[in-house]
C-alpha cells in the first residue's frame, strides 16, 4: 500500500467520526446552553443541583465516562447502539465545558445592559434572549469554535468501543500490513485534515470579533 | 446482570492501590508538557523561520488527537529501533501533546509581564537570555501557576487514556479486574468516581492556589 493509499484508508473512517461528531453536538448545543444559563440564573439548591450536574460531566474522564455507559446502561435496561453511548457521552462532556463558556460570557457582560433592558420594561426572559444572550454568545465564539475541535478530536476514542472511524481505521490497516510510520503519520494527518480548518475558522472569527470591540470602545 | 455492589466495593482498594501511578505520570507529563511548551514559546517569540515552524508544529499538535499520538510513539518508535517502556511512551505522549496548550499558556504569561520590565532590563545592559531567565520568567510563573494548575487537571482527566498503551494506572486496573471476573460495570464505575473525586479534589486546590496568587496584587 502506498502512502497515499493509506490515507485514503484511514479517511474511510471520516464518515464515523462526523457522524459522531454531529450527534455529539445535539447532545452538547442544549447542554452548554440550558445548563450555562440555569447556573446563571438560579440561587440556593437550584444552584448546587446545576453546578453537580455539569461538574459530573465536565470533571469527570471522558474515557472512563465512555466505558462506563457502554457497560452499564445495559445492565439498567437501556440498550442503545455504541454510536449513540458515544455520541451521548461526547456530546455531554464537550456541552459541560460550553455551558461554563456561556455562564462566563454571560457573567462578562456590563451590567447596564441588563439595567437599561429593566428601565426599557422588558421582561427578565426577554432581557435574557434578547440582550443578554446574543452578545455573551457572539464573545465566547472563538471558545466554542475551540471546544468544536476538542469534541472532534474525542471521537477517536469509539475507535475503542468498536465504531469504525479514522483510528480504528489506522488500527486495521496496521493489521494487515507492517507500516506503522506511514500509518500513524496518516492518522495524524488525517485528523489535522479536518481539525485545522476549523482552527483557522476559529482564528478569522477571533479577529473579526476582536476588530468589531476596538471599534465599540473607540467610540 | 445485576449491578453488585460488594463486588464493586471490594475493587475499590486494587484501583487505589495504583493511584500514585496516575498521579505520577500525571507530574511527569505536566513538567515535560511545561518545560517543552516553554521551549516552543520561547522559539516562536524568536521571529522567522523557527517562529513560523513552532507555530505550525503547535497547531498541529493542537488538531490531533492525543490518541493517536499514543498510538504513533507506541507503534512508530520501536519501528525505527527505540524501544522504551509504556510508562515512557505515555508520559512523553501526553507531555507532547499537552505542550501545545501549555505554550499558550506561557504566551499569554509573558505578554501579561509590563514591556516596561524587559526595556528595564535591555538598559541594564541585560543580554536576551539573561532578560527573559532572571527578569521575566520568574515574574511569569505567578501568571502562570493557575493555567498550568488547570492543565495539571486536564492531564490528570488524560491518564486513563495510557490504558490502550498498557500502562498500569487506574482505568487499565480497572479493566484488569474486569476481564479476570468477566464483570465490567463494577470496577469501571468505581474507577471513574475515584478519577472524578480526584479530579474535583486538583481542581478545588487550583482554585485556592489561584485565589492565594490573586490576593495581593488586587491592593
């Protein structure tokens, strides 16, 4: 096999890693944001019960996190497909840093805002979609854009619950032929492939919103 | 299967039996990681040609993940005759991999550290690398002490990650366990509520580090 042959191989496995990707963002979209803004909002209980719930899935391993509802949930009597464990699993993790994103970027924003939303009348849900929302999550897209990437670079871990995505990819070809250079260099390049125009997205976002401020404050 | 839980709880001491390892490796990688992302900040602040590769090397680091790094030190060095233990292959993996994000970290350390201090510094006569070792580093290191503090626990989350490479820590015990009894659930459950408390109990000492650092400089 040459090395371009290999690449090709190993890119077999794209479709697996989008796939989880994609689902993955389902799961963490409404995380970041329900839990981001519950734990800005809420006081007291409320505040602890929100704050235990994104710690478990943001402090915890994700590769252990993985395992652990690959061989548990069956035992509770949930059967779910790998792909979905996996994408559950990802999705959440990456959807507990986003939701401290979002609280950050919420807690970041001048208090006027909120102020002049309240002497304009407008209602606290209002204030909150409207005004407040809007700019946290426009400031905080670079962060988001970064933790994309993370949750891309995660899904290498279904290759260990049996998916068959880049690296599984790599690990199969590897049994059928003695090249781990040329294999493992394709790996790598295979996800740079994809991640690193996302980081140069994530680049041009970051300027553009940063050029936009300088403009705001020098007026 | 039921899930047992005196069978779960009798895995707990064998999992901890193995948690200095964890927490080994974890220091090792986070030193390696430091004192390579050190090395690439100071490289790229050079300017030119090395500049441009660093940036390019970190980027690249940064789109891949730290899976398949695993997998390219563990399968490609003994390819080319280096053959080092799984306990090397995985500190220098995560040390690698984390050296991308640390040399951020410095990045932003050293900008945070006034221009005046260096221009002081070039007047006193100071050469480059007297400047940046005994002006600027040191003033660096409280910038820097709760990022690293938080990559430290970033680290830590990676260590299970050193199971597919055979490392004897916590998630490769675990799955020890498990393929003796035939029982998965157990053992991982319990090994992902030690990483948890671990992780929970890093990050709360972070925090107080943090807060310890700010202190003064608030007056």
């Amino acid at each position: 096999m040459t090395i371009v042959e290999i690449f090709l191989g190993i890119f077999e496995g794209f479709r697996t890693t989008a796939t989880v990707t994609a689902f993955g963002m389902l799961f963490a979209v409404p995380f970041a944001l329900v839990f981001g803004v519950a734990q800005y909002l809420t006081r007291g209980l409320a505040h602890l019960a929100v704050t235990a719930i994104i710690e478990f899935w943001r402090s915890s391993a994700v590769i252990i996190l993985l395992f652990v509802f690959y061989y548990v949930l069956p035992i509770a009597g949930i059967e779910l497909p790998a792909i979905a464990v996996a994408a559950m699993v990802l999705g959440l993790n990456t959807g507990g840093y986003g939701s401290q994103a979002v609280r950050a970027g919420l807690q970041s924003l001048d208090r006027g805002q909120f102020e002049a939303a309240s002497a304009l009348g407008l209602r606290r849900r209002h204030t909150l979609c409207l005004i407040e929302l809007p700019q946290a999550l426009t400031r905080m897209a670079p962060t988001f854009i970064n933790q994309f990437i993370q949750l891309i670079k995660g899904t290498a871990l279904v290759s260990l619950v049996t998916l068959t995505d880049m690296t599984f990819r790599a690990k199969e070809i590897a049994e059928l032929e003695y090249n781990p250079a040329g294999i493992y260099t394709s790996l790598l390049l295979a996800y740079f492939a994809v991640c690193y125009p996302v980081t140069v997205f994530g680049r041009w976002v970051e300027q553009r919103l940063g050029a936009g401020r300088d403009q705001t404050n020098g007026f | 299967m039921d899930f047992d839980l005196a069978f779960a709880v009798s895995t707990v001491l064998p999992i901890l039996s193995v948690i200095g390892t964890t927490i080994g490796v974890a220091l090792l990688s986070c030193a390696g990681a430091s004192v390579l992302g050190f090395a690439f900040e100071i490289t790229r602040r050079g300017g030119a040609a090395p500049g441009y590769l660093i940036r390019f090397v970190i980027d690249f680091i940064r789109s891949t993940p730290v899976l398949a790094w695993l997998y390219f030190l563990y399968f490609v060095l003994p390819y080319y005759g280096l053959t080092l233990s799984s306990l090397t292959v995985g500190v220098l993996g995560l040390s690698l991999y984390f050296s991308g994000y640390l040399a951020e970290v410095f990045k932003a350390g050293i900008d945070a550290v006034p221009k005046g201090q260096s221009e002081a510094a070039k007047a006193l006569g100071l050469n480059r690398v007297d400047s940046l070792f005994f002006i600027i580093a040191p003033q660096m290191l409280r910038n820097v002490a709760a990022p690293v503090g938080n990559h430290f626990v970033s680290i830590l989350k990676a260590t299970p990650y050193l199971a597919v490479i055979a490392v004897p820590e916590m998630l490769g015990k675990a799955f020890d366990i498990a393929s003796d009894t035939y029982r998965y659930a157990e053992p991982l459950t319990v090994a992902g509520i030690v990483f948890l408390f671990l992780a929970l109990a890093i990050a709360h000492m972070v925090r107080l580090l943090e807060r310890k650092l700010m202190g003064p400089t608030r007056r």
